[in-house]
C-alpha cells in the first residue's frame, strides 16, 4: 500500500502531430485508431485508471474540442476528465504542463503522454515504489521498434538517479518512456524556465534544471513493459501490427 494515495492525473494531448501528414489534417493525432476503435489517447487514460488515478486532466490544443467531444467526462473509462487548453502548443512540451500546475494545487501528479502507448503495469509500478521525489520511468533494454535517434536517452547514476537527459546523449543507460511523478518542485522550476525562456521550455529542459541544483530526480525501471511513442507513419503502423 502506498504511504499517500497520489489521485492526480495530466495527459498531454496538445500537438498537431504533423509528422503524420495528412492523417492529422482534421483529426489530432491523439485520436487517431490503434485496435479498432482503442484510440491513442486511450491508452495512458487506462493506464492511470488501472493504478487507480482516477482524477486526469487532459491538456489540448489542436483540435482540442475534438478530443473534448470524444472522451467527454471519462465515464467510460471509469476516471473523471477535465480539460485545459493550452493556445502555446507549438511550443516546448512542458508548457502543457505548465498550464495545469494550477489544477495540480501543488499535489503529487503522474504525467502521461497521450501519444504514447503504454502497458497499465508501468503505471501500477511507479506509484508501487511510493514515490516522493520526481521520478522518470526508463526503459534499459529497448525494443526493436523504439527508434533510437529519436527517442530521448537517460543516464543514470549510481544511485539510480538522472544524471543527463537529451536525444543526443552519446553515452546513456535508459530511454525516457514519458512516464513521471511530479511535485511541486518541478512546477517551480517550470515556472522559472519560462520566466526566462517563455515557451520554448522541454520537460526535459526542467528535468536538467533539477538536476543541475542537485535535486534528485530519481528513476523507475519499467524495463520488459511495453511502451511505444508514435511520431510518424511508420510508428502508427508498428503498433497497429
């Protein structure tokens, strides 16, 4: 049992998914279909309902009353969905976050991509090691299907902490399965970076941050669950087998 019941959820539905040409022309890329009618987006809102976070806003930007009109309340998974518009979504991927710290209240919250896919055990795994501190699930032994020059990379250190993070780390241990715990400790440095930088600010800019004031930010190893991250064409056609 966990020491303290973390209920908070934020999904980051905001792209336009152009990488996916005309596929996202009139649909987000969120929504696109995997299994028949399983959606993307689908995948992260069970994953966190599995771990019993029931409470998940979902931040949108292109398209974003479509994704509204979809999901709705989230009844039909079971979780209560809010949503929250973020209008700077071409910019860095931590302004989505950004823009629900105030619904975060300064609470503990799971962070979720909604174009990823990923097994509901990575999120039962991360809440199961009663995080207290930010906490990132990695990847040690990637799958075929993971592109390697576009995923981000992590190197941990001894401790099981980050120690660096960046798609173009040359020596690195994990991949960044875009999975995290957050408190309010990384909503602050959030906040900080965009003071200086506006919105050209990276989750993994804010991890770096963290890390470089000798905040631990430390690791989960979801290594053998599976996850993948649909960019392109190629990605959408892997998943859907």
């Amino acid at each position: 049992m966990r020491k303290e019941k973390t209920n908070k959820g934020i999904i980051l539905a905001a792209g336009d998914g152009d990488r996916l040409g005309t596929l996202t022309a009139i649909r987000p890329k969120v929504l696109l279909p995997v299994n028949g009618k399983e959606q993307l987006i689908s995948y992260p809102i069970k994953a966190l309902a599995a771990a019993e976070v029931y409470d998940i806003v979902i931040v949108v930007g292109y398209l974003g009353d479509k994704v509204i009109e979809t999901l709705g309340t989230g009844s039909d998974f079971g979780v209560r969905l809010q949503y929250i518009r973020n209008s700077d979504y071409l910019g860095g991927n931590a302004i989505s976050v950004y823009k629900a710290r105030e619904w975060a209240l300064g609470e503990p919250v799971v962070l979720c991509m909604g174009d990823h896919l990923i097994d509901g055990e990575i999120v039962k795994h991360l809440l199961d090691r009663q995080p207290f501190n930010e906490t990132l699930c990695v990847d040690y032994t990637p799958a075929h299907h993971h592109e390697l020059a576009e995923a981000t990379k992590v190197a941990v250190d001894s401790t099981g902490c980050v120690k660096d993070i960046g798609k173009e780390l040359l020596h690195w241990d994990a991949l960044d399965t875009g999975v995290f715990f957050l408190t309010e400790n990384f909503f602050q440095a959030l906040h900080e970076l965009v003071k200086r930088r506006g919105i050209e600010v990276t989750i993994s800019d804010v991890t770096s941050f963290l890390v470089s004031r000798g905040h631990p930010f430390d690791t989960c190893d979801v290594s053998g669950c599976f996850w993948a991250d649909v960019d392109t064409k190629e990605d959408l056609d892997m998943v859907r087998g």
